[in-house]
C-alpha cells in the first residue's frame, strides 16, 4: 500500500529541457491571449507553478527573453502550416492551408494582434526578423506550390503582397470580433489569390504560365470554377470594355 | 550706399513659427532619407544651421518629438495624395493618386520602409497610430469613391487589405531598388484594385452593385478595358470550370 494521499500530486523534479518547455509553454499561453504590456513575470511564475527566481533561473533577460523565445516557438507552428502536398487543385491546398492559419490565428489572437500591429514595448528588430522570416518562407510554400523554378520579380511580389493582405485580414478579422465566418473569410482569401494571379497574369508571361497550368488542375465544382461563375454577370454589364 | 558686404547674408530673426517650422523641415529631409537611428540631434541642427541647444528649447522632448512631428506633417501631405475629384473613370481616379502616393514612396525612401517595417527605436503607441489615421483616411477616400452610403464589413475589409497591399508592394519596390519602373508598378496596383474589387463582387451584393458601377464608367482603352483583354486569353483556357 502506498502512503501518498491522492490530493498530493506526486513530486518529480523536471529536468533543465522539460523546466524550460514548462515555462515556454506557460509564457506561449499567456502571450497568446494578452498583449505583451500585459504578461508580467509573476503571471508566468504563476501559471507554471513556480517562483519568479526559478523564471529568471532558466530565462535570465526576463520578460523580453521568455516572448522572444514564445514568439520562436509560435513561428515554427505556423511555419508547419504552410506545408502540404503538391498534389491536386492548387485552389484546394491553399485552402487547407488557410485553415490550418487560420486557427493559429483565433488560438493566439491578442498576441498576433500585439505582433502585427506594432509599436509593442517587446518589438525589437528580433522579433521584426522572426516574423519576417514567417511571411518568407510562406512565400517560398506558395512559390514551390505554383511550380515555378526561378520565380520572376512580378510573381514573387504578388505572393508577398498576398500573403499581407492574409495577415491584414486575419488583424481586421480579430478586430471585428471574429466576423466574418472564418470559412468565409478563407473563401475570401482564396477568391482573392486567384483574382491577383490571374490578375498579375495580364502583364507577366512566367505568372500566365503558373495561372494556365493551375486553372487547368480546378474542377468546375471547387473555388476557381465558383468564382468564375459567379463573375460573370458582374463583368458580362462590361461588355463596352472588349 | 550701404556697408553690409555681399558675402555677410542679412541675418533676420526668424519667429518661432518660422524656427519650428525650419527645424521640423530640416528633420524631415534627414528623416526622409535615413532610418531614424540614423539621425542624431546634432544632424537636425547642423542641417538647420542652428545649434543643438537652439533644437532643444524648440523640442524638448528631443528626437523622438522631432520624429513624431516630422510623421505628422509627412501623414498630412500623405493624407492630401488620395484626394481627388469624383469625376471620371475609378481607375484614372486611382492612377492619380497612386502617382502621388508612389513619388511621395520614392522621396521618403528611407524613412518609409524604417517606418513600416517596425522594429524601429522610434516606434511607439503614437506613432502607430499616426500611420493607422492615414490608412483609415486613404479607405475612407476609396469608399467615397466607389459612392457607397453605408459600405458593409466585406467592402470595408476589401478595401483596407488593398491599401496594405499598395504598402507591402511599395516596400517591396523600395527594397529592390525601385525596380519595376514606377509606372508599371503603378498599373499592376490598379489592375490588383480591379480583380479584387470583382472578386469580392462575386460573394458581396453590395461590392457586386459598386464595381457594376464603377465599371460602367471605364473605357475600352483605360486600365479595366486594357486588363479585360489581356486576361481573357489566360481563362479561356479554363472553359472546363463554367
């Protein structure tokens, strides 16, 4: 028979990585859903069940040290967001992707608010250089996506200029409350990728070749086939512009 | 005949209306071109031709109020870039402004992309806000363009995220030495307004009755007719999805 009463949780002590992980764990948590002003050192002692001395133990730069490393950790989620297979509509995968984004954004909303916004007393050009290197690598998904081997000026600000426009809807989406729908919003989102590639194919010949061989992998019934159906009567009162 | 020799410039004692203002235009060249790291008080009054103390007494709170008024002033004439008549096809209203708002790009460069890429030692609360109050008054001149009385959460958010795309666009125009030339930059922004403005048209009965109007006012040869063209050979083949 053992003696431990089961109110008392039995006590391990945790090595330095699981301590540490512990600790970012608590700190991503709070980080997540309050602005950096407002996570004090206490909250993440705290929420971890530990001293502030043993916080400063494992994170001596404090506050600043323990975000840059939350912040490090939110980026490799979101970086694993991006991945997907290069099988199928091309329409289909952003849209799975876009999900997977999506739902990072509502899980950590007032910290991706404090992010992206700026002027936060945690911005430094670190943390800058972390979410840089975010839009970037969603930019190379994208790109590696649209099968295009050496991606042009023109093909590759469009993408950039994409994926912003993701993230300032993602911040409007969180200011209006989380309206609209987010399966909404992410229909949206995916208009508007094909709006700008077919767009941006006008007057670039490498981004009309990557349209014409995704158009060619749609179905009528998914996103491209919708939308072009549902833009003809818009454009057909337009019939003066050909 | 008078003594003062032609070599001694006549010294008038400028007001200090006249003092701040030259201060204030002198900061605002060194803030134009450099990242506001880069500018030291020192540079503010060598470049006004007064000493350091003088810049002192006029701004006390020193580089940092120095750089706030500076952005103000820069958001004012920013914010003049975006007025425009209501007459006339959208996309020449657009072309206009975005000329405007691309020559004032190329004249700040430094201190644009110092400004929006955040990180920056001078960022704070207010001087976020200052670059959000020009953001608001470019979609509001947008809305008032597309004539729409009450415009709903869907053409408000159509509009915001392409005002972040002529943003992310400009820094990224910067970032690569000014290349594509401005104009052609330019075109692609107004063709992105026009594919986005349709696309939303698509799933938004309110954009879809705004750019039904707005397209009726385009010519042929303008920007929408010239960009109808050019994209119908990229769809067409893609008759599989209507």
């Amino acid at each position: 028979m053992t003696r431990t009463t089961p109110t008392t949780p039995a006590y391990r002590r945790l090595s330095v990585e699981e301590r540490r992980g512990q600790l970012l764990e608590a700190a991503l948590q709070l980080f997540a859903h309050r602005a950096p002003e407002e996570v004090s050192l206490d909250d993440v002692a705290e929420a971890a069940g530990v001293s502030r001395p043993l916080v400063y133990r494992y994170f001596p730069g404090g506050k600043q040290q323990l975000y840059e490393a939350a912040l490090r950790s939110a980026a490799e989620e979101l970086t694993l967001c991006f991945a997907e297979a290069q099988t199928g509509p091309l329409t289909l995968r952003l849209t799975r992707a876009l999900d997977r984004y999506l739902a990072f954004v509502d899980g950590h909303d007032a910290g991706f608010s404090a992010l992206l916004q700026g002027g936060s007393v945690v911005e430094t050009s670190r943390t800058t250089a972390t979410v840089d290197g975010i839009r970037r690598a969603a930019a190379e998904q994208i790109l590696v996506h649209l099968a295009v081997e050496r991606p042009g000026p023109r093909l590759r600000m469009m993408v950039r200029t994409w994926i912003t426009a993701v993230e300032a809807a993602s911040l409007i989406w969180l200011d209006e409350g989380k309206q609209p729908p987010v399966a909404e919003l992410r229909d949206w989102l995916v208009d508007h990728f094909i709006a700008l590639l077919t767009a941006t194919a006008a007057t670039d010949p490498q981004t009309a070749a990557a349209a014409r061989a995704a158009l060619a992998l749609e179905a009528a019934e998914g996103p491209a086939g919708v939308l072009a159906r549902r833009v003809i009567p818009v454009v057909e009162t337009a019939a003066h512009l050909l």
